[in-house]
C-alpha cells in the first residue's frame, strides 16, 4: 500500500504538468479557420491572406439607385486578419466608408457616447443602405458583438437612421485594414490585421 501510494505521490505532479501543457498548447492554437477566411473574389481567385491595407481613410462611391438593405453580417478570427463580411440584397453596394476614429464612439440619432472595447476604432459608414425592413424589422438582430479574435473584441452597430448605417469595430491595436467588394452575392469585406 505504502508503494502505491509513493508511486501516486510521484505521478500525481508529472500527470499534472502534462495536463498543464496541453491546455497551454490548446489556449496558443490560432482559432480554427472559417469558411468565410477563404473566400474568393469574383473571378474566382483567392483572397489572398497577405496584403499590405491602409491605415488613411478609404471611401467608394456608387450612384444610388435605392436604398440596400443589410441582410447579414458575420465575422470571422482568420489566421494573419480578422475579418468581417456585410451581405446586402440585390445587386448594389452602398456608398462606403472606412476610417479610423478617436473615441468617444457616439450613436448617429442619438448623439450619445457608445462604449467600445479597444484601443484603435475603425469605422465603416455606409449611404443608401439600411439594417432594417421596411416594417422597421433589424435585419442584424445582433447589433454589439463581443469578440474574441487576435485584434478584433467588439463590433457594434452604431447607425441604422434615414438610409446610414454605421459601425465601429473596436480593436486591440491600430493595424492596416483593406475593403474588398464581392457579387453574387453582394458583399463587402473588412479585413483587419492582426
């Protein structure tokens, strides 16, 4: 009994150590990689995951047929970005704009404060577009996302008012973000380093 007990003595720290290095190894993996980390541009070609991005302002116009509705808007934790993708109905894009802001954060009707986690705020504005039905239904139900990617931790909308839609991503650090247009179906991609 009593070398049983010695040899659980002895065990019992080894067996624990490498239970501690594989949750270590498992909390160090980069998250797994997401449908939406590959997608393709229009002619079929891979995004590619490099990419050099831009820290200024950047801004597309497109004439305004009618107003876009944001269908949907997902995110994914993607090795070397983060990324997130609006899907809009039909076939046109809204007028858009990408920059990087101080906070205070504020709600485009409002005017009040939004707290954002981050230390660096992009902001994505968007004319000719709206994140509602016609009936007044959000079509984004989920309107402050918490995150937990290498550099993005929150994405919350903070315009959905007379055809603007806007929203703030916060960030863990200020890093190069590109806009990549998409059809069928029409999206727009952020990609922000990370």
């Amino acid at each position: 009994m009593k070398k049983l007990s010695s040899l659980a003595s002895f065990l019992s720290p080894v067996i624990g150590a490498g239970v501690l290095l594989s949750l270590a190894n498992c909390a160090t993996q980069a998250p797994e990689s997401s449908v939406l980390c590959q997608l393709s541009d229009d002619n079929g070609h891979p995004i590619p995951a490099l990419f050099s991005g831009a820290l200024a302002p950047t801004h597309r116009g497109h004439a305004a047929t009618h107003v876009v509705l944001l269908q949907t808007l997902e995110t994914a934790c993607c090795n070397g970005f983060d990324r997130i993708v609006f899907t809009f109905e039909g076939f046109h894009h809204p007028t858009w704009r990408a920059r990087y802001v101080n906070p205070p954060i504020q709600q485009c009707a409002s005017g009040n404060n939004i707290a954002v986690a981050g230390n660096a705020f992009l902001q994505i504005s968007m004319d000719t577009a709206q994140a509602h039905t016609d009936a007044g239904q959000p079509t984004i139900t989920d309107r402050d996302r918490h995150l937990s990617c290498h550099n993005l931790k929150q994405l919350v909308l903070t315009c959905d008012f007379e055809a603007k839609v806007g929203f703030a991503l916060g960030l863990g650090s200020k890093m190069p973000y590109r806009v990549v247009e998409l059809q069928n179906p029409t999206r727009l991609v952020v990609d922000v380093k990370n």
